[in-house]
C-alpha cells in the first residue's frame, strides 16, 4: 500500500469519510478528498460545472518480473465479468455509448481504467461495466490465451504445421519494444532501481510473456485489485452522491478491508555511478555506424512531494524545454550528436523522479564525450547561476497550463487526474498537486533567498550519485536473434509433446475459435438508445473584420469564454509552391518557429516563445471538401497566449513570419533533429505511412498528403540531412521565398478565438502584423496538383517485427446520399467482423475500418499485425460481409451510435473556433453536418448491403503494408504476387 498521511474527517457521505474539501478557484469548484469507511477504498472527487464527467479507477500493480501480467490482467479484466458474461463488454460497450472517451492503461507500476461522457445515462451504464469488469471479473483461460499468449499451430487444425505462440499482448510488445524509446525505458528501470519492480517490464517481454500461467494470472488479480488497494476518481457536474452510491452498492458493500502491500521502498542509492549499455533494432542493410544514444539519468525526489517535484519541474525545463535552454543547447552544439537522446527530460511515473539528458545519432566511443558536456554544463551553472529570466518563462508556461482547460490530446476532465497523480497513488498532498499555489509561492520565496536552482543542481543531479550512463546501441541482427531464440524454444517444446499434448493444442485452439465465432447475447449490457443522441451542434457566433483600415486581411474572431487565453491561427494558402518548394513545407513548419528573427538568434526567439506564449507551432495541411473532388491547402501558424502577453505575443508572430533569419548552422541542426527523430520513430509511424501510402495511389489530395506526412516526406529529409553546411545556400534561398510568397496581406486569413473583450486590442495588434508585410506580387495561380502515385500493391520493410496492413478505397464526398451509409458501415465492419479477426483470432493489436467521408476513402486496417496474408484474406471477405451476412437491428443500431459518436467530438474553446472556420472554409456548415446526423439515423440494412456492394465488393482498392522484412518476404513466399514493389521505408 503507498503511503499515507495522517487526515482528519470533516464529513460523510454514505458510507465514506471525507478527507478534505477545499476550493478550487481555477475550476471554480471544489475539491473533495474521501476514504471509504469499511473497505478504506480512496476517493478524489473534482465539483465542477463541466458536463463532461470523468471516472476511473486505479489500481498499484507490482509486478515481479517481465511476464507482462499487470497488462495482460488489463485485457484480461475488459473480457467478461460476473453482471456482463459476454466475451468482450469494453469494446462492445464503445458502440453502446457516446463516450468522450473510453481506455485502459498499465502503467510501471498503476493500471487504470478511466472514461469520460458528457450524457448522465451514458455515464452511469460506462459505471457499471466498469466497475463489474475490474473487481468482478470472469478472468476466463480462454480470455487469457487470446489476450495473452498461447501455443497454437501455424494451421491451428494441423498438428504438424509448426508451433507458433500467439496472442494479443505478444504481438503488441513485439511492435511496442521495437524502438529506441522502448529501449531506454527497459534500461532506465534496468538501470536506476534494482531490485525494485521498475527492473521489469510490466508491459511484458515477448521472451517472458510464456512463461506466465492462467494461475499466476488470477493470483495477481486477487491481490491487486481489491478495494483496499483501490484509488477513484470523478469529475464533473454529475451528483456525487448519486456516483458513489452506485460505488457502494455493486462493488464496496461486498468486501470488507483488508490489508494490501503495494509498497516500493526507496531505490538503495549508488556510491559510484554505473553504465549500462543495451541495444536495439536496426533494419539489415541499414549504416549504424552514427546511429548510437548516451542518456545520463539520475533518480533524484519523491513524486508524492509536490513541492520537490514542481521544483524538479521547473529546472527540467529551465534546462531542456527549448532549444535555447543551456542543457540542451551545449548537447546539440557539442556536434556529438544530432538530437536530444530518448528519456531526456523528468519523469514522474515513478515514485522518485528520473532526470535525464543526452544525444542521438552519436558514435558509440563517444558516449563518454556527451556525459561530461552534461556534466560540465550542470557544473558551470551551478558555479555561474542559472539565468532568472529562463526562470520566470518556465513559470509563466506552468501558469498557463493551469489557465487552459483544452480537451486536445486528452479530455480536460482526465488532464486534471494525471496532473496530481504522482501524489495521490504515492500518499503525497493531492490538493497541493492539483492547486500549486502555495507551492508556487513557496518556490518564490526560496528563490529570493538566492541560489535555490544552483543548489538543487547539486544536490539532485552533481552530488547524487545514483546515476547511470545509458549507452544504446544499433544492432542489425537483434531481430534475427530474437526470432531464433523464440523458434529455438518452439521446437524444444513442440519436441517434448506427445501426440496427446497435440491433440489437446489442436482441440484447444478449435474450442477458441468457436467460442469467437459464438453469437453472444449482448442484450445484457446497458446501452444508450438512437434518441440518446443529441442531434443539434451548437452554434458558434463570429465576427469577420478587417485587419484595421488598409489591409487586405480578413480576420474571423470567435467570441468564446477562454478563461483568459486568446488563440490564433494565420492561414495562407500553399497552392501557389511549386512541387519542389512544397517538398520542404515540412522543414519550413520547424524552421519558422526555431530560428532567429529581426537580429536576435534563435536562443533569443526560443526564450520569447516560452515566457510570452503557450507555444506557437507550424504545419501545412490538406483540407478536404465536403461536396466537390478538392481540397484547400492551407499552411497555418498557430500560437496561444495569455490575454495580458497579446502584446508580446503578436510581435513575437510579426517578426518570425516577416524578419526570419536562416543560417546554415541552426539550419544543419534543425535538419539533423528532424531526420533523427523520424528514424527513431519508424516503430510508432508504420500505421501512418501505410495509411498515407494507400492513399497516395488513389488520388492527388493522397499523394499530397504523402509529400507531408508520409514516406516521401522522410525521404526529403533523408536527402536534405546528407548535406553539409556549405551546401545549404541554396536551401535556405528557397525557405525563404516560401515565407515570401505565402506571407503578403492579401493572402493572409486569420482566425482568433478569445474573450468578447479582448477582440478590440487583438484586431489592432493583427492591424500592426498585417502592416509589416509586403503586399502580394505573384500572379496567385495554383501549382499543378501532384498524380496520383502506381495503384501496385507495395510493401515497405521497416526495423518492426510486426506489420500495419492497409487496404484503401475511393468513394464519395461528405454530402453525397452514400456518406452517411459508408460511416456507418466502417462501424458495423469493425464491430461485427473484423475485431473478431484481426485481434480476436488473428492476434493484430488492432483491427478496424473507417470511412474518411470528407476525402472520400474507406480503408481497412491492422495495427501490430503477427499476419500479412491472412489478414488480406480476410479484407477480402470483410468486403462481403455485409453483403453475404444477415444484418440484425441491434448490431445496425450499435452502428448508428457509434457513427453519431465519430461527427460528435469533445470541444473545448480552444478547438470549437478553429474547428468552426475550417468548416466554413470546406463546406462543413453547420448545417450540412445535422443533415448528415439526420441521415445517420435513417441508415438501413439495404444501405449497408449496397454501398458494401457499390464501393469495397466492386470497388478497386489499393494496398500498402509497412512491416519487418522477414515478414514480408514469408509473406510473399506464400502468396507470390501479393505485393509488386518492396523496397525500405
């Protein structure tokens, strides 16, 4: 059990004390902390007026060894419980719900499971699945052999066609460890906390994952997932009263307490330091000869101190947070390496804090070389002092998180648990966590007192010598040897069975299939009905204005309540690049905003952007339109900041998009980062690349898109990353007339989205902006849109011993009759075919369809694929499936909610004001879009049987698999032809 402080009741509430009750001003609510009085189940509960209210439970898992049985558990748990006896509630519940968002996590040393919704009914059905899934699972052998691993032959009917493991969490962590980043986390733990749990991957190792038992399984659950080792928490408008009666009817009221250790000790600190090295995989073929990691970590404060930890925080970022930092800056000019190593930064997922800092793409012998730049710069900083000003532009950053409640990236309502979770699991002040007021002022306090950062530097990171050089080397036959070793111990193992264990494998793996294929009575989960949903978007209200008097500009403002942060978007249309400028839009995105401008250098802008804005980025997208064959293609600069910094704030955006200033170093830096992070990514960006691909072979808008995200795009900077400094003249002239020709005040539309009253002061400075350009001299016609790429079926290899499989459709626009039908039909696919395929049978970690009706694709999909023809094969008759199988009311209906859900996303102000200009813009009014709910609700049988029939049966797709070489040419192997053009990534 983590530790606890001492706290006094101030209430009750049913069969709970409360803890604490304190005022949360920034969410004008309150906080509430309860412990249950019976089984001493934990309970934080925020009271605000958000609709979209959050639950989860966490339990602290502490898993001995690498066999992965926290995760497994996780998919174990979501498979069946005692109220839902069906095979799979988690999944068949996100087609019965409108969820904001629905997930599992397993974390080092905490496996959650957290929902959000902003429908009263939708939450309290999410409740009960939920709650019966983790305390009352049916944690069934079957459930453990699909979700975890199994022996099973190769023809699982055939005895004598070769034993093969399967299972998804396998193949999962055979795609999650095949990456550099999975590298360093396995030698972070490894390295910094023997003995401790952290030394094991609880993800689970493929080499381990064997060696766990259905037992050993059920013996984890029975100790871990107890209401004594439980930690809640709610969020939002919803009565409490009402949650926590549910809590205490269908789970707490049948256990009584008793007691758990879940304890971690303190890590037993070094006398000296320690280097470790490890290695990771390299595609065969490919120079590693510059393709090594150093990272130096230290363990350094306790995560349940809030106080330590925001401290820690705050010199993590002083040090790395922008490329003008000092740690960081040192690293990168030190031309030892290219970028900053995996793991650099502070992570706080751990009960004491790691703090590491390091390069990519060095040599191996010179990882001793980056350890003292590391060294001597803490050093020279503890001795000179850290800069205040860098300081106070860290503290600015914390105070605008704190400010913006965006549901980007996570829904708010989840943001704000992960924000104080390091002190609620580890027995920290959780209130503190969550409001760091006092600590804030706290820290300032100290910091009059002089040398409070220069002494943490030396007491957490030059004095402390629990540290650990992490060397992490390319190993191009890494791969090879793992699947010897697997195979190795297949054969002993299919050696030593008689021809009874055969039997029992062959009737085990039959008797799986069929419970898969067993229609399941799914009437017993809760589910929202078709008059559940709501059918109006709201309106959002804006003003189009000049950019003051003289200026061609047009501004579109978006009154919204932003709790005082203005946010602003400068588009302009990039159709006017030819090919080979819009080649380098990518660099241009990252060049813009980490350069120098209007003679200060790029220190002296990256310290601009961090203590005056909440970040400003860059990027060319691709927007489709709702009801022609096009799309616009916008280049946007975004930024956000805090009302009283506007000023600041919009000179910062007139100097980097009027006064840019490229020089061949900074520009050789911002190259070499890019590409290393790109290879380092290979692992993660396969779905991506695969999707891209596809697409790329059916239309312009695809092969576009492919120039800007895809596979092309990675070859551009593979090629811009070969030249030398001296050779980058001509790419920076080149830069430069893309910022020229895209930034004049006739091609400029900006959108803001802040407070009503801020609306006169930013029109003014955006008058100002628009001022400093020149005024457009090109004739404006578009450049010639690029072809479609050769619709062959490729395959690309790449360093994973997975594969990503994509299959990819032309179809219709958003307005024809048909796109509403194609919606729902990718759901139906998905939910009544292809995750009983894929993942169920086929071990994908993923198995889905979707229907992108703005740009008119339909594709199938597999993520972390053990399979490449097979699961072709079984594209193949998913595209009939909907033709040649029965569709039954409840699974149409299931699919008309889970559509309804996909055109209904969680906004918050910070998105509702762009999101509304990019509608207008391509023809997604607001209007168009309830027309398109109404006909969702509309959709029928027959529809789905013929746009099946109209576009996937008799439709010619395309296909593209990212994948391990080995698997590919065993795939081409077996079907010869399958693919006409394999070469790598």
């Amino acid at each position: 059990m983590a530790e606890t402080t001492t706290t006094t009741t101030v209430g009750t509430i049913g069969g709970y004390s409360i803890v604490r009750r304190e005022p949360l001003e920034t969410l004008e609510g309150s906080f509430l902390e309860l412990e249950h009085q019976r089984t001493g189940a934990r309970h934080v509960h925020i009271e605000c007026t958000d609709d979209n209210n959050a639950f989860a439970v966490f339990f602290p898992t502490t898993p001995r060894d690498s066999t992965g049985v926290a995760h497994i558990l996780e998919h174990v748990v979501l498979a069946g419980s005692q109220r839902f006896p069906v095979r799979d509630p988690f999944f068949s519940m996100t087609r019965r719900s409108l969820a904001t968002f629905m997930n599992a996590f397993t974390s080092a040393d905490w496996t959650m499971y957290p929902f959000s919704t902003r429908n009263a009914k939708d939450f309290m059905n999410l409740l009960d699945v939920y709650l019966d899934a983790t305390f009352f699972p049916r944690l069934a052998e079957d459930s453990f052999k699909q979700e975890g691993v199994r022996f099973e032959f190769e023809v699982p009917e055939d005895p004598q066609s070769g034993l093969r493991y399967k299972g998804v969490v396998f193949n999962e962590m055979k795609g999650a460890l095949a990456s550099p980043q999975a590298a360093v986390q396995r030698a972070v733990g490894k390295a910094l906390f023997p003995g401790l749990t952290y030394e094991h991957i609880s993800g689970g190792d493929p080499e381990y994952i064997p060696d766990l038992t259905w037992q050993k399984l059920r013996d984890f659950h029975a100790v871990h997932y107890h209401p004594s080792n439980a930690y809640f928490y709610t969020y939002g408008n919803q009565p409490l009263e009402m949650t926590l009666e549910a809590i205490e009817r269908n789970v707490l009221s049948r256990f009584e307490r008793i007691k758990v250790d879940t304890s971690i000790p303190d890590v037993k600190r070094f006398k000296l330091p320690t280097t470790l090295r490890e290695v990771y995989p390299l595609a065969p073929g490919e120079d590693g000869a510059k393709r090594s990691q150093a990272l130096i970590a230290w363990v350094t404060v306790h995560t349940s101190d809030s106080f330590r930890l925001l401290a820690m925080r705050v010199l993590s970022e002083v040090l790395l947070g922008n490329s003008g930092s000092p740690l960081r800056k040192a690293l990168i000019d030190s031309r030892l390496g290219t970028a900053m190593a995996d793991g650099s930064g502070l992570q706080d997922d751990y009960r004491e804090a790691v703090f590491g800092a390091g390069l990519k793409d060095i040599s191996a012998g010179d990882a001793e070389k980056v350890q003292q730049v590391v060294l001597d710069t803490l050093e020279r900083l503890a001795r000179e002092g850290v800069d205040p000003e860098q300081v106070d532009a860290v503290i600015h950053r914390l105070e605008f998180e704190k400010r913006e409640r965006s549901n980007v990236g996570f829904p708010y309502a989840l943001k704000v648990l992960f924000s104080c979770l390091p002190s609620y699991n580890y027995g920290g002040d959780t209130y503190s966590a969550l409001n760091f007021d006092s600590d804030l002022e706290r820290l300032e306090a100290e910091r009059k007192n002089g040398h409070w950062f220069e002494d943490l530097i030396r007491a957490e990171l030059l004095d402390n010598q629990h540290r650990s050089l992490l060397i992490f080397s390319p190993d191009s036959e890494l791969e090879e040897r793992q699947r010897t070793r697997e195979l190795g111990r297949l054969g002993a193992e299919e050696a030593s069975l008689s021809d009874q264990d055969r039997q029992r494998i062959v009737a085990d793996a039959l008797r799986l299939k069929a419970d898969q294929d067993a229609k399941q009575d799914l009437s017993v989960l809760p589910t929202l009905g078709l008059d559940d949903i709501p059918m109006k978007f709201d309106p959002v209200a804006s003003e189009s204005l000049a950019a003051g008097a003289g200026t061609a500009a047009n501004v579109d403002f978006y009154p919204l309540p932003t709790n005082g942060v203005t946010y602003l978007d400068i588009r302009t249309d990039f159709s006017v690049l030819g090919p080979e400028l819009q080649d380098l839009l990518p660099l241009f995105s990252r060049v813009l905003t980490q350069s120098g401008a209007a003679g200060q250098d790029y220190v002296q802008i990256a310290r601009r952007v961090a203590a005056d804005t909440g970040g400003i980025g860059a990027a060319a997208q691709v927007q489709s339109l709702a009801a022609v064959e096009d799309f616009v293609q916008s280049f946007i600069v975004s930024g956000k900041a805090l009302d009283r910094k506007l000023v600041p704030f919009v000179e910062l955006l007139t100097d980097l998009i009027a006064r840019l200033e490229i020089d061949p170093p900074r520009l050789k830096e911002i190259i070499a980062e890019s590409a290393t992070r790109l290879e380092s990514s290979l692992a993660n960006l396969g779905l991506q690349f695969a999707i891209l691909l596809a697409q790329a072979k059916l239309t312009a808008e695809g092969a576009l898109n492919d120039r800007l995200q895809g596979i092309r795009m990675l070859h551009v900077m593979r090629d811009l990353a070969k030249l030398g400094e001296d050779e980058l003249g001509d790419v920076i002239a080149k830069l430069q007339t893309i910022r020229t020709t895209l930034f004049t005040q006739g091609a400029l539309r900006i959108v803001v989205t802040c407070e009503e009253s801020t609306v006169p002061q930013v029109r003014e400075l955006l008058t100002k902006l628009v001022s400093a350009l020149p005024e457009s001299d090109v004739d404006g016609n578009a450049a010639p849109k690029p072809q479609p790429l050769d619709p062959t079926p490729e395959a690309r290899t790449a360093p994973v011993p997975v594969a990503f499989n994509v299959r990819t459709f032309k179809t219709i626009r958003y307005t024809h009759p048909d796109a509403p039908a194609l919606l729902v039909l990718a759901n139906y696919l998905r939910d009544t075919f292809l995750h009983r395929e894929l993942r169920e049978k086929g071990g994908a970690y993923g198995g889905f369809a979707q229907a992108s009706t703005g740009a008119g694709f339909f594709y199938l999909g597999s993520y972390r694929d053990p399979n490449v023809v097979r699961t072709y094969e079984v594209y193949d008759r998913a595209a009939r499936w909907a033709i040649d199988s029965p569709i039954e009311p409840e699974a149409l209906k299931e699919a008309i909610l889970g559509a309804c859900g996909d055109v209904d996303p969680l906004e918050s102000p910070d998105i509702k004001g762009r999101r509304e200009a990019v509608n207008r813009l391509t023809g997604f009014t607001l209007q168009e879009r309830e027309r398109f709910k109404q006909r969702l609700l509309q959709v029928t049988a027959n529809d789905l049987t013929r746009v099946s029939s109209s576009y996937l049966a008799a439709g010619r797709g395309v296909q593209a698999t990212v994948a391990g070489a080995e698997l590919i040419a065993a795939a081409q192997k077996e079907h010869p032809g399958l693919f006409e053009n394999v070469p790598p990534v």
